[in-house]
C-alpha cells in the first residue's frame, strides 16, 4: 500500500497491529505530506523528520519482537505549537517566545508516547492563541485546504489543518473560546474540548488558566475517542488537574441513542442563522432522531451577561501573563493580539473576582434550563459562513476585531462554564465549504457527546470527505 489518505486514526492503528503495514512505511508517508502540502498550507512551524523515523522504527522493532506499547503504537500525529516537546523550540506562534526551548514534555505528551505516537513536530497556531481565524501577523495565515482564500479556524490552526488534508493522523489542539471548535468545523473535522481540566494543562502555554482546555482534533469521533482516553489520565502534580479517574471513551460509542434526550434552544443559538446553517442544524437533527434520540425543546439564560464575564476573565489572565512582554516589547505583538490583550490592563480585581464568583450561578442556571431534562445540547458552532481571509485582516481594526469576535459567538461561554463540547462536521455549503454542529454535555459526560457524534458518523460521511490537495 502506497497511499493512505483513506485511513482514519483506528484504521491506521489497526493497520499496523495487523501489519498491513508498518509504522515507517505510515511516517515516511506523513512526513512527505507536511513537508510538502503542510508547507503549502502553512499548516507547519517544525518537522521532526530524523527523531519520527527512529521512532517509527523503533516501534516497529518492538512489534517484531511482540510487543505493542499501546492503542496509537506507531501513528503520526503532530501537535499545536504551544504543547512543550522536550528540547524542541515552543514559541506558541509568537515572535516574543522565538527561540525557547522546552525542558520537558507536556503531560499530554507523555501520555501520548505511552500509547504508541510518533510525534512528527509541531503546527501552526494563531499568536499567542488569540485569533479564532487562524491569524497570525508574524508566520503568516493558516490556509483552509478546502480553499485557502478561506481561514482554517484558530486557535488551533494547523491542527485542523493537518488533520483534514490528511498529513497526521490526529492533533491535540487548546481551547479557551472555541479554539478547538473553530478549526475542526472551518477544516471539516471533528474536535473536542472536554470539561474544564479534565485534561491536565501542565506544560501547556497558557492563554487563561481559568479557561483553558487541551483536547484532540481527528477525522471521527471515535478518533477523539481514543486520543482523549489516552491523554485524561489525573495528573497528580498539577494543582488545575481533575483528579477524577480516566474513562474508555471508546468503549462507550454504542450507537444507540435510545432513550437519550438531546436539548435544542431556539433563543440566543438559533437567532440570525444563515439558511444553509439552519438546514445543516435540521438535517443533523433529523439523522440524530433516526438513531433513537428525543428532542426536547429548551430555554437558554443570559448569554450576553455569560459574554460579558468570560471577556473579564480572560482578558484579565491574559493581561496578567503578558503584563511584563507588554511593557518591554510591545512591538512584537501584532496589532490584532495586542488590542485583543490591552483590555485586560483596564480590568479591576473586583470585576475580575465578581466574574468567577458568578459562574457558579450561571452554571446552575445553565444546567437547569439546558440540560436539567436532557442528555445532551445540540447547537451551532458558528451563526454564520466563515468569512474570508482577506475580510478578517485588511481594514479598519476596529471592525476587523468585530467581525471575528461574531466566530466564536456561539461558544464562548461553554469555556466559562466548563463544559465538555464538540464539533461535528456536517454537510458543506454552497461554497463547499464545510458546516458543523455542535455538542454540549454535562460535566465529565463526554462519552455522551462522544457516543451521539459517532452514532451520527455511522449514518453520515460528511467527517471522511478530505479537500482535493
């Protein structure tokens, strides 16, 4: 086999447990495509070339000798750039962090090389995690391989980038307002942020501690699935870390949505659809009801308020972090995430504590009126058709922010309430350009959105469809 663009993560796994083929055969295949397609689309900041291809070797060596490390043994993956690799460069796609040198693994990392990866280097990110579009004023846009006039969503960029023109196999991404969400559905993948530090954030470059969450990126969600069972395990020595014990997420995609009850609000989620997303929404809904699942029609509470408190928190955090790069060196943030930092300078402790003391209430408030009668919430991941790249970078600042901000609209305040969520692909537009919907569930539930997607995907092939690159 020469060409394995038709693979998914388990059916790459699983090639290679059966040895249809090896793991160097599978990484000199992968390593080809970033080096080439990757670069094209801007979906690269660093390629291991020479440290996958010992591992990839290696690991073939243990399977010869029967041994397998675990359920990614030998799978290319490749991560976001501000997961830290021991002594590779991390400078989370910025100008000011060029040149530092991680220590040590992320947690997640060592996760992962438990299980099997073969880590082929890190991906493009917007600056600092701060662009939902895949912006970045210094290494240059992320390219949507669906058309590369279009943005491949931010933060996490070329994760969802990597992961749809099939140069990886699976991503990790971060995730503060959507930054998973947003290049899954704009690359048409699938993407999930678990509930809040369910994934331990140890070496991981922050953006706001608070709101933060690690998550994969892959073509399915039995994908997801597998990668997040890797990588959930409670980390004891980071204090953000849910100690609550791992699941097999994988072992729960059953798909039978019998019984299950899913939750679908008209207000705030529903209002000023654009048509071809509206119908995207109904024509899942209806696979969704094909399966066995109820849906139940539910009310929402004050989203704009919710806005208005994850705006301080992360603005504040975010500020807190760069206070000290933004006195010294303020030139090399680009205009876009220095006006998006500046806010956090301005705001009080006050409003600041205020902002997380209200959470809980919202949470409450949340869950009674979203999913006190169901198991799950169905909603869009974004209103309306991604703009252009051109649209999102040239003109008055002011407007330009604006604009972007209306992209993570939809998911915001899942981050300040900490919620597990996830992107669905779903159909394409007229433009051909892919749509989505998104899943929210209960605290630590994420085996039932998990279970719901790929009950979906099993009636549906819109998350194998891969661009023409």
């Amino acid at each position: 086999m020469s060409q394995f663009e038709h693979l998914d993560l388990v059916h790459a796994a699983d090639g290679i447990a059966k040895k249809e083929f090896t793991s160097t055969e599978l990484t000199t295949w992968s390593l080809n495509r970033l080096e080439t397609i990757g670069r094209q689309y801007n979906a690269v900041f660093r390629i291991d070339h020479e440290e996958a291809l010992q591992r990839a070797k290696a690991l073939d060596a243990l399977q010869a000798s029967g041994l397998i490390l675990g359920p990614l043994h030998g799978v290319p993956l490749a991560h976001k750039d501000l997961i830290e690799v021991a002594g590779k460069e991390m400078h989370a796609g910025s100008k000011i962090l060029k040149g530092n040198i991680a220590k040590k693994n992320a947690w997640v990392i060592d996760e992962l090389d438990a299980a099997g990866q073969v880590n082929l280097g890190s991906l493009h990110m917007a600056e600092f995690a701060m662009s939902p579009t895949g912006f970045n004023g210094h290494y240059g846009h992320g390219l949507n391989p669906w058309n590369p006039d279009y943005p491949c969503g931010g933060s996490s960029s070329g994760s969802g980038i990597a992961v749809a023109a099939r140069l990886v196999f699976g991503s990790l991404g971060s995730d503060t307002g959507g930054s998973i969400r947003q290049p899954a559905f704009m690359c048409g993948v699938t993407g999930i942020k678990p509930t809040s530090k369910r994934v331990s954030i140890d070496g991981v470059f922050p953006l706001s501690h608070t709101l933060d969450c690690v998550g994969p990126l892959a073509q399915s969600a039995r994908d997801c699935a597998r990668l997040l069972t890797q990588i959930s395990r409670p980390n004891p020595n980071d204090p953000w870390c849910t100690q609550r014990q791992n699941e097999d997420y994988e072992d729960a995609l059953t798909g039978d949505l019998k019984g299950m009850r899913i939750g679908v609000p008209q207000d705030f989620y529903r209002e000023n659809l654009e048509p071809e997303m509206a119908a995207a929404l109904e024509d899942s809904l209806e696979v969704l009801k094909g399966r066995g699942a109820t849906l139940v029609a539910v009310k929402v509470p004050d989203m704009l308020r919710m806005h208005d408190m994850i705006a301080i928190v992360l603005t504040a955090e975010a500020g807190q972090i760069h206070q000290k790069w933004f006195e010294q060196r303020p030139e090399d943030y680009s205009d876009q995430v220095r006006a998006r930092i500046a806010p956090g300078f301005q705001q009080s402790g006050i409003a600041y504590v205020e902002a997380l003391r209200a959470r809980d209430q919202f949470l409450k408030e949340y869950m009674h009126l979203c999913l006190g009668d169901c198991d799950a919430l169905h909603i869009p991941v974004a209103r309306a058709h991604m703009p252009t790249i051109a649209a999102t970078t040239s003109g008055d600042l002011d407007n330009v922010l604006q604009s972007i901000s209306q992209l993570t609209y939809t998911n915001r305040a899942i981050n300040y309430l900490g919620l597990p969520a996830m992107s669905v692909p779903a159909g394409f537009s007229n433009r051909k350009m892919p749509l989505a919907f998104q899943l929210v569930g209960k605290p630590f539930e994420e085996r039932i959105i998990l279970n719901i997607a790929d009950a979906y995907q099993r009636d549906t092939t819109w998350h194998q469809a891969c661009p023409s690159v």
